[in-house]
C-alpha cells in the first residue's frame, strides 16, 4: 500500500493510452575502443560529448565526428563554461581535470586533483566553481575554472555519484554506498545536511526542478526512481525503474527520463511539484544506461555496444560482465 502523499507503484500497461511519441531516430557508430560514461549534449552549439575510455569522442547533433579530446584517462564526464570558452573533462585514472577549448577542442591544461577517481562532473552557475563527485577518495572538489585551482574540497565519507545545483547556493550530491542525498553549501563549502533516500537504494542519476525545489533520483539496486523535497527530504512519489545509471530532466516539457541498462528509459511527467505520473517506457537498446539532453531539441542520447556471452565465472570474478564486441561502440538518439 502506498504511503499517503506518495506515488504508488504502478504496471507500466495501466499507464499505455499515455506515450512520448519518442523512438529511436539514429545510431552513430564510434570505432574507438574503450569503456564509456557520462555523455553531454550542448544543444546551443549542436554538439554531443561522449566519454570514451581515454578520450572524449565529440559529434554533431547529427551525428557526424567534429573531432575528439585525447589523454583523458578512464574519462567519466565533460563539463562546460560557455562564458569562458572552455570545458572540463574528469578523468579517474588520471585523478585530473583536462581543460580544452570549447571551438577547436585542442587541450588548454590539465588540473591535478588532491582526490581519487573523479567522476561525475559539472559546473555550478551560482558558485562559479567547477565540481566533481570523487568516488575514491568519498569527497567534492571545488575548482576556480578561472585561476584552474582547487579551491576546496569535501570530504563526505562514501562513494559518490552525481551532483546538481539549487542556484541557490545548495549543491545535491548522490551518496551510493549509504543510500542519502548530501546537502553542501556551495559558499562555505560544508555539508549542511543530508537525507536518506525513503524507496531507493545505491543512488546514481540525479536531477532537479529548480522551479519546484523537487529532486529526482535514480536509484539502481532498487530500480526504482525516486521524487524528494530538496528543502527536508521527504519522498513525494516514486516509480519503478531499471538498472539504471542516468537520469536527466526537461524542464520545458517538465519530462524526467531514466536510461535503464534492460533496454529503455522509463518516462515520468511533473504535473506540479507534488503530482507525478508514469508515461511510459521508451525502447532502446540493452547497455545503454546514461543519457544526455539537448535542451533545444528535446532529444536523448544515449551511448551503448554490443556483447557477447559473459565468461565462466571465477573465484576472483564470482559475476563476470559481458564482453563488449570490437567495434560495436554507438550513440543512438531518441526523439520525434
């Protein structure tokens, strides 16, 4: 039974007379080997930045290679600052920031984190800072995206994902390994609070209404998406989802879309901050478990490949995934 004021979990087939119109429009091949993240869609400027292993592939929103940024080892995310020109890539083997110019891609510098495994990365409109969400060291790094210096860091004491901004001055950030939403003050840079997740567990994808204060959150163990009040924590509703890894949020079209590795992104609309419902859930592909936006053309990129069986397991590999085949590394888009 559903808890009063929260959203009851629903059979997708109640919910069919409901649809996007979304499907898959495109698939553009990449022939670069490597493991992949985090993918950013820059809709003002029609490009598509897709984390590659040790380089950023970057596409037109067409689909054809504008170029790439290479020596971003076991690249995660790719943040920009347009008013600068420049954007910031993650990369967690390196434990660095590679900067690169945002018209010719070609690498400005590269910033040395005092952190491990930097993953999620963004840049906060109201701080001016650079962040990124450092999964091996359980800690944020502020960084000047002006002077290129860490000005800060974080430590929030586990495994950490993805983090947003209120504008406001709040910075929300995924903790996975204790199931919470760390609450940090982007001024004083101390964590002010934090949340537990009521409904999810291992949180990964994370978005937010900045108009309606309404966190969305994709949680991957319990496959489930989550709806919380930034302002005290409280559940508003939550959904099933999939074993998911990324979320994103269409503040026009008030639409949140979770990319589930099963092969779809489960669709919910935002009525009003406290009124959600089930649209649907979009086909894709199996694999593709992170998404980007283009906010102009409401369209959704996902990147995934195909694989082959998984191999035997083994003591030391008690759950081997499976192997990716060469060469089948893609971007598909969705739209209509």
């Amino acid at each position: 039974m559903a808890t009063a004021g929260i959203a009851a979990i629903v059979p997708c087939n109640s919910w069919a007379q409901k649809t996007t119109g979304f499907k898959v429009l495109n698939d553009y091949k990449i022939a670069s080997p490597g493991g992949w993240d985090y993918i950013l869609a820059d809709g003002a400027n029609k490009r598509v930045y897709v984390s590659h292993g040790t380089q950023v592939n970057v596409l037109s929103t067409t689909g054809d290679s504008v170029g790439y940024i290479p020596k971003t080892a076991g690249v995660h995310g790719i943040a920009l600052v347009p008013a600068l020109g420049k954007g910031y890539t993650s990369n967690g083997r390196s434990n660095t920031i590679t900067v690169f110019d945002m018209k010719t891609l070609a690498t400005k510098g590269e910033i040395a984190l005092p952190a491990k495994n930097p993953d999620a990365i963004f840049y906060d409109d109201f701080s001016k800072k650079i962040i990124t969400c450092n999964g091996g060291s359980h800690d944020l790094s502020f960084v000047d995206p002006v002077t290129e210096k860490v000005v800060a860091t974080v430590q929030l004491g586990e495994k950490l994902e993805t983090a947003v901004s209120d504008g406001k001055g709040k910075i929300f950030v995924n903790g996975e390994d204790n199931s919470v939403v760390h609450v940090v003050d982007a001024t004083s840079f101390k964590e002010i609070t934090s949340y537990k997740i009521d409904g999810g567990s291992s949180p990964s994808g994370l978005g937010i209404d900045v108009k309606t204060n309404r966190l969305f959150i994709a949680c991957g163990d319990s496959k489930t998406l989550v709806v919380m009040n930034a302002s005290n924590g409280k559940t508003v509703a939550k959904f099933p989802a999939g074993r998911t890894d990324g979320l994103v949020f269409d503040p026009q079209l008030k639409m949140i879309y979770v990319s589930n590795g099963e092969g779809n992104i489960t669709v919910v609309k935002e009525i009003s901050a406290d009124k959600y419902e089930f649209i649907e859930n979009i086909p894709t592909e199996p694999g593709a478990r992170t998404i980007g936006i283009d906010l102009v053309t409401h369209h959704l990129y996902l990147p995934t490949a195909k694989f082959g069986p998984a191999p035997a397991a083994t003591t030391d590999n008690p759950r081997p995934r499976p192997r990716m085949e060469p060469g089948s590394f893609h971007v598909i888009e969705v739209g209509k």
